[in-house]
C-alpha cells in the first residue's frame, strides 16, 4: 500500500497539508527566521513514534478488558550539535495510572507493540537507539 | 540536545499532545476502531520528512535569492501489508512552479538537504530505501 503526504509552501517558512481531513501547519521557529505558525517537523517523528505504541497498546489493552484511569507515552530524542541534525536514541515511556493494573498485561501489551505492530519503531530501530520504560501511578 | 514528546491518551484510539504551543491530536480511522478525531500516526513519519526537507530548500533558495511562485514537497511512502506494517521505501517529489527557474540551483538546494542538513532523511535512509525527483513546472 502507498501513504502519500503533500505539503505545500505558503510564506516565508511556512508549510500545510490536509491528512485525512485534517490540516497541519509546519514551520520554523523565529530563532530560525520562521513565524512559529505551526509544527517544527523534526518533533513529528517523536509524534509518529507515540502515537504508533500508544494506539498499539491501548487497542491491546482494550481487548484485554484493562482499562487505566490514565495513559501517557512520553518520547525522548536525543538529537546530535552537528549537521545533519539528527536522532541517534529514542526512549519511550509508557505512563501508566490506575488501581490495581496488572502489571503483566501492561508487559505484554508494550511488547506487543515494540515487537510485532508498531510499524514506527520497526523503521527507527534500524537507524537509533531504541529504549523503554514503562511506569505505573496508583 | 534532547527533545520530548507527550502523548495523553483522551477517550477510545483518541491522544493529544501539545508541541511548541500548537495542539496536535492523534487518532485511528472508524475501520480501525477510532473515530477519526486527528492524525493517523505513522504518516506523521511522510510529514516530518517533507516538512523538514521543504524547511531547508525554501531557506537555501532564499539566501540564493531564488523565489518559486509555488513549491510542494510530495513523499510517498510504500507500507508492508504484513504487521509491523512499515515503510520499506519512500520517494520525495520536489515540484517547483515558476518562470526561468535556475534548474542548477534547485538542484544544489536539494542536494543539499539531502546530504548536509535535514536530519530525518538522515535517520530513514538508514532504515528504508530513500529516493526523490524534482519537477519544474512553468
């Protein structure tokens, strides 16, 4: 199958696209002559990454019948000082909270996700250093 | 430098993240079981690369004094159909509008995002095979 994405330049430093509907602005930031109207798109592959898991493990966890108060994935990118500046380790956090969660079930449905669905990870994992971490709130 | 992404689960496939002061929300489609809310995730991976490749050209051809009427920044990306359902290739389609565009110029911009400055085709060529195209439209 062929995902396609068409960003089109508005002014100065400022890109949009429509994605199923919806509109995005990309842009740079004033420290980088851009008017900070929108997303800087390094961050996005963060995004992607987050998104891809936590969709993976919640749908998981859904048809496990464990449902947490509340779920937060957390992506941290380090990124090198020199062109071109890039991610060379990722660690993803799976924040966890609710009474009683089973920790097992949560294991499974992370790793699940690392090993099987997420088709983000599976890219980066060739390319960076890829991590996780997953904590539970009571 | 580090970067960080935080990604709250809302309600069913729903998250939403808030990234340089701009909400961004995250969602599956209904043949997902989502409700369409927001953005798929992993063509945020097509955005990040057409926003930050885009981002270095317009900057490049300013300073080269060259201004396109138009320009879009088109990425297509080929998904696997077995899980993890991944990007195996993509291509970047750079489309410039404009009379008596300097091909040669064009060309060096792009070159040069490509190879010195933007760090997500940086990581994804690591990982999946990476090819682009420009087009010239008068």
């Amino acid at each position: 199958m062929k995902h396609v994405v068409d960003l089109s330049w508005k002014e100065n430093m400022a890109f949009e696209t429509v994605q199923d509907g919806h509109p995005l602005v990309i842009d740079a930031g004033a420290e980088s002559g851009g008017n900070d109207l929108g997303f800087r798109p390094k961050k996005l592959m963060l995004t992607a990454l987050a998104g891809c898991t936590g969709l993976d493990v919640i749908s998981i966890l859904k048809k496990m019948k464990v449902v947490p108060e509340a779920f937060r994935v957390i992506v941290e990118g380090d990124v090198t000082d020199e062109h071109p500046k890039k991610y060379v380790e990722m660690k993803v956090i799976y924040e966890f909270k609710g009474q009683d969660l089973p920790l097992a079930k949560l294991q499974k449905a992370v790793g699940l996700s690392e090993e099987k669905y997420c088709g983000v990870s599976a890219v980066y994992k060739d390319a960076l250093k890829l991590s996780s971490e997953i904590r539970v709130i009571e």
